[in-house]
C-alpha cells in the first residue's frame, strides 16, 4: 500500500467568490463545462485567467504527466492529475458509444445499441463487455483510472467514493474528458464495499445508454482484490468473512426509444443523438428525457425476452450456484430508473452486511447499526437508483438444497406501477 495517501487531497482553488467578475465569468461560462483538452490547451499557452491556469498551477502539479501535446499514442492533451502519486493500482477506460464488441441482443426484440467502456488489460488486449469491466481493488489502495476518449466527451464518475473535486467525474464540476484528452483519476479506495462507476455527462441519457460498470472494494486481506464471482471476502462487522461464491446483480431497464432500435419520428437515427440539441419540452425534436419508459430489463448484462411471455422470465444467465455449505455473496445494485422490489425466498437464510457501500457495525461508527436477517425484513426490500446491498446466504441450512428463486419488480420511477419481474435463480447443489 501507498504511504503517501497524506498527499491526496489538495487540488482545486478558492470556493466560487459571486463578487468576482472573473468567478462570475467562469460560472456562466461553465454552463457548459470545460473539456479536459480546453484545460490542457489553456494550460499549454498560460491563457490569461482561465479556470484551469489558476486552478492547475503546474507549481501545484506534482510529478504529474508531461502537459504535452500528442504526448501519448492518438491522444493530443495530457491533462495533469493534480497532486499525483504513485498508484497502487491502475485501470485503462475508454468511453464508448455504439462500438461494443457485443451489441444487446434482446430475445424478440433484436439488437438494442448500448455504450459502454473499454477497457485495456495488463496484457494489451481490449475488452468492450455491458455492464463495463468491474474496477476491483484492496481497500487503502490509490487508484488511478486513466480516461481517454472516442465519440466522447464522457467522464468517470467512481460512486460513493469522495475523491477530491479534480478527480470527482462530474462533468459540471471539473471537466469533461473530450476525444483527444486525457487523464489519470486518483482517489483512495477508502471502505470495502460495493460501489459502481458511470459516465457523468449528460448523465440521465449516457447512463440509460449504458455506460456504468461495478466498482468492488474488497478488505484488506490476502488474495484481494479478488475475481468477480468468488470466492473472496467480505466485512461482517469489524472482521473479514470468508465467502465461496459471489453473484453481482446489477438490475436495469432500458427505453428502446432512446437507444434507437425503432424508427421513432422524434428521435434521431443517431444513438440517443437527438437532432437539435436539448431544447424546450415543447419541441417535436425534443429527446424529452423526463418521459421514460422502459420495455427491456436487464440484470447485468442478461435481458429478460420482450413480451409475449417476458414479464416473470427466469433469468437463468444470470443466475448463481453453489454447493451445499458454501457461503455466498450476493451484491444488488439498481442500475436502472425504476424503483425495484427484491423478494428473496424464505428458504435461503441470508444476512445483510453492508449498504452503499458501508459496513453494517464497523467501527468506528459500530454501534450506530448492526448486519440484520433477511427474515427481519420479511425477505424483501427496495432499492431506489444507485443503491446497493450486500447480502451474505448461508446454504448449509436444512432447506438449502435445490433451487432457489429471488424476485426483482420494476415498478415505474413516477407512476409506481409493477412494469416488470425478472427472476433469479440460485442454485445449491449437494456437496
Ligand atoms: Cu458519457
């Protein structure tokens, strides 16, 4: 692990002074953010009062990438990571849109256009898969996750970690990272739990589109990080427990209308690339975000078919086995706008150990709250958008044995109404 954490921490400048002309400047003109190449670009020529000049000081810069331009492969403008360090860990993220290697294929429906991440691994080799590449590390670690872009401008917002402003991803805040930028992120895995990232531009439709994966902090213990799907291990109050198999749920949904796959007459041929702009509510051209409704729901990666005969499917591509006696991790995460309903079956005991990505009776805020039974909860909860639960099952119990089924409703982000359930196997087969 880094021993020099202590440097994380310092980057932007002086909280927004509305007396001052130039702040006053930069607020209207951050309306739209900056790209991470304007940054640069005024960085390079020291433009006289630019945001990025006063507040990436290459004084301030320590140690960080050479402010070049074409410093990198294709890439024209390494913007500086603010007070760098060393990384314990590194990830290589693309930003995509329509370029998956694999486009959704959705059973009666066909191919829905979804974007993604791309993501280079330690052996040079590419991968494009939905939900994106899991960024998995130890907690305590650095992290860099370098951001470059194709059809962007696209940021990584890492969820429920507190990075300082620099590095936090929102687009309307920092930067947004354009085509021929780029840059490291650097934040500190603080506390083991489940988290995800996504892209926060124009977020209500980059996300819909696609463009999240999970983000996994796993305890500081031998072998962590670990692979996803088990075994591993995770925080019960203050100690590490070991698990043998883990499922990551990641529940969507998706409105076909705004991916494009029908010839709808409001939305253009281009993904989620509305003609003229982002306009009144009023406009036929309108991409009109706040009218969703989604038809396809998906739990990481695996779609449910579209009707006849859709709503209640198994999802057996997305199911999870074990064997008598193991223990295993499911993480839940609500990926989607719809406010889901888990139902868990009675035959399973489970514990609920953590929650957005916060240890249930960890010190030092222990004594606040404790791991609860699945069966105090009657079995079932809900999970608004972006939130997580880990639960941990014990199949070694005398109604273990065979399968399994966990329930997921969708029901409408407005109207509250059920849309949709999707099932999910566990399997438990004898040891
Ligand atoms: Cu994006």
């Amino acid at each position: 692990m880094s021993n020099s954490i202590d440097l994380i921490g310092r980057d932007l400048g002086t909280p927004f002074d509305p007396a001052d002309p130039i702040e006053q400047q930069d607020w209207e003109e951050w309306t739209i953010p900056p790209s991470s190449g304007e940054m640069g670009a005024d960085l390079l020529a020291q433009t006289p009062n630019s945001r990025a000049v006063r507040l990436l000081d290459p004084s301030l810069v320590a140690g960080g990438l050479p402010l070049v331009p074409g410093g990198e492969g294709e890439f024209d403008v390494l913007l500086p990571t603010p007070d760098r360090v060393e990384p314990d860990r590194f990830f290589d993220t693309r930003g995509l849109h329509h370029d998956l290697d694999v486009p959704l294929n959705v059973p009666g429906l066909g191919l829905v256009n979804i974007w993604s991440f791309r993501t280079t691994l330690p052996d040079d080799t590419q991968v494009a898969p939905w939900p994106a590449r899991t960024i998995r590390c130890r907690e305590g670690e650095v992290v860099h996750s370098r951001m470059a872009n194709r059809n962007g401008p696209h940021t990584i917002h890492h969820h429920g970690i507190e990075p300082t402003p620099m590095n936090d991803g929102v687009g309307h805040l920092t930067m947004d990272i354009n085509d021929g930028a780029l840059y490291d992120y650097q934040w500190r895995a603080g506390e083991a739990g489940t988290y995800f990232y996504h892209c926060h531009v124009n977020t209500v439709l980059h996300f819909e589109m696609g463009m999240y994966g999970m983000l996994i902090i796993d305890p500081d213990v031998p072998g962590a990080p670990f692979v996803d799907g088990g075994p591993g291990a995770v925080m019960v109050g203050n100690n590490p427990v070991g698990y043998d198999a883990e499922a990551i749920w990641a529940a969507d949904d998706i409105d076909v209308r705004w991916h494009s796959t029908v010839n709808h007459p409001n939305y253009s041929p281009e993904s989620g690339i509305v003609s003229g702009g982002f306009v009144s509510i009023t406009d036929p051209e309108n991409p009109r975000l706040h009218d969703f409704n989604p038809t396809v729901f998906v739990v990481s990666g695996v779609p449910a078919p579209v009707a006849p005969g859709g709503d209640g499917t198994l999802l057996t591509g997305a199911g999870a086995t074990t064997t008598f006696g193991q223990k295993l991790l499911v993480r839940a995460l609500n990926a989607s706008y719809c406010t889901t309903r888990w139902r868990f079956p009675g035959t399973l005991q489970g514990t609920v150990v953590g929650i957005d990505g916060r240890t249930l009776g960890r010190s030092p805020f222990g004594s606040y709250s404790a791991p609860y039974s699945l069966s105090s909860v009657n079995h079932q909860f809900q999970l608004t958008t972006a939130q997580r639960w880990d639960i941990l099952i014990d199949t070694g119990t005398a109604a273990s044995l065979g399968q399994h089924v966990v329930e997921v409703d969708y029901h409408h982000w407005y109207t509250d109404a059920r849309l949709f359930t999707v099932r999910l196997p566990i399997q438990v087969n004898p040891a």
